[in-house]
C-alpha cells in the first residue's frame, strides 16, 4: 500500500520505519521534509502531529485540525489514520466538519525512548472507525502477529481509552511516590515494601512501582493525565490530585523540602 506520514516526531518516526519494510511509505513534516503531493497521491495517510496541552490542560487540537483542513481543501481521497492524542469528542466533530474525509482514530501507545522498538512489537492496536475504514487501516498492520489483539470501539471510547492508559500510568508512579515518602518518615527502606506490591500474580511487573526514580514526567503521561482529569466533572476526583502529588516537579519540591526541616 502507498502510504504518508505527517508529522514526523518521535510517532510519527516510528510509524514510518516500522511500515517502510512491508510498505512504499512516505514521510511528510512541516519542517520542510518530504513533498505535499506525495501524501495526496498516497492511499492511507497516518496523522502524527503534536497535541500538546494548552495553559488550561485541554489538548490543543490545532495542528489535528489544520492538517485534516488541508487535506479536505485540496481533495484527498484516501484514508485518513488520526494517530495523535487527541481530546475527548475530536473525532467525532472533525467528520462533521470534514465530511469528505473518511477517517479513523488509531492512537499510539508508544515509550518516547523506545518509540520504534515498541512500534514493531504492540501490546495492542486500537482503533475507531467505519467498519471499512478500520479493515483498511488493519490490513497495514498484516505482519504483526494474530495473537496481538485488535480493539475496535467508538471514537469517543478511543480518545478517553488513550488518555487512560497514561492517567493509568500516572497514578501508579504516584502510588509509589507516596509510599516512598511515607517509607522515609518512619525511616525504612521503601524498596522491598514496594516488591511486595510488584511481585503480586496481579500485578507482577516492577515498572512505575520502582522507589528513587522520582515522579512521573516526560512529554505524554502529565499532559494526558491532565486532559483527562479536565474532561472530569467531580472536583474531588483522585485524577485532579494527580499532577499535585505525583509529577516529578512535585516530588522533588516536598523532597527538597522534607529534607530542609530536617
């Protein structure tokens, strides 16, 4: 299949070097790589464009919109694969405002770090859409093996089913930290308390439960667990407390602190 990739961070990056050996793929940013009219000539475009948090922590959806505006003003025909985080409901009102497109919302899961090797190897593919649209998005994804499951849901459930997962991901780390922290008030070792947490059949992996790697951070998981905790109505929710008590910043301030008054 002829396939383009627009935005060309580290997803986008991903994408593309993961689909090139089994694909003719071609990359598009607006930093001036790649050529406009190779994605318009291309049958499946993946949108990888960044949707970083505005100063109220909604997900900025500009970039999403524009490239989706330009696509639809200039007539293109193909299937467009939305692979940015994207807010709550965009999807859904982008086909109401981009009648022309056909469009499909497959959020990426990825470690910023080990962004291509996890792309190679999914825990999962998840995907939203026209039952025709996902088995043409699938259909690049042949060579990843059966056994890995394939979701299919409402846009809406895709939206909030990524923001989850990192909020998810947040909310362990602050887990840690905190028990960490009182771990340190009764001035005992946090680490083998934490084990007996990790090593539970139910549990069962240390990652995000390790004491001293502080809160957590990096580009994704405080801007989404912030979006998701602004598209939450109960100002009591533990998803509002969330960036207070676990996000690195924070850590290392009570830290800093604690070891002040001491």
């Amino acid at each position: 299949m002829r396939i383009s990739i627009i935005g060309l961070g580290s997803v986008g990056n991903a994408v593309e070097l993961g689909l090139k050996d089994f694909h003719e793929v071609m990359g598009y940013d607006i930093d001036g790589r790649g050529n406009w009219k190779d994605v318009l000539s291309s049958e499946l475009a993946f949108v990888c464009v960044n949707t970083d948090a505005s100063d109220d922590s909604k997900l900025n959806m500009g970039e999403v919109v524009d490239v989706c505006n330009r696509l639809s003003e200039d007539g293109y025909t193909g299937l467009v694969v939305v692979k940015s985080t994207l807010h709550p409901g965009t999807l859904d009102e982008m086909e109401g405002d981009f009648p022309n497109l056909s469009l499909t919302y497959m959020p990426e899961f990825l470690r910023e770090k080990d962004a291509v090797e996890w792309f190679a190897d999914p825990d999962r593919i998840v995907i939203s859409g026209d039952d025709e649209h996902i088995e043409i998005a699938l259909s690049c994804f042949n060579w990843v093996s059966k056994d890995i499951p394939r979701i299919r849901m409402t846009h809406l459930e895709a939206e909030l089913g990524k923001l989850a997962h990192n909020a998810y991901i947040a909310t362990k780390v602050t887990f840690t930290c905190e028990i960490e922290r009182i771990a340190t008030e009764y001035g005992v070792n946090p680490y083998p308390i934490m084990e007996t947490v990790w090593t539970d059949r139910r549990v069962a992996n240390p990652a995000h439960l390790t004491p001293g790697l502080g809160g957590f951070d990096g580009k994704c998981v405080p801007k989404d667990t912030a979006a998701l905790a602004f598209v939450d109505n109960d100002p009591n929710s533990l998803l509002k407390i969330l960036k207070d008590r676990g996000h690195k910043k924070s850590v290392e301030l009570r830290n800093m602190t604690r070891k002040s008054e001491t």
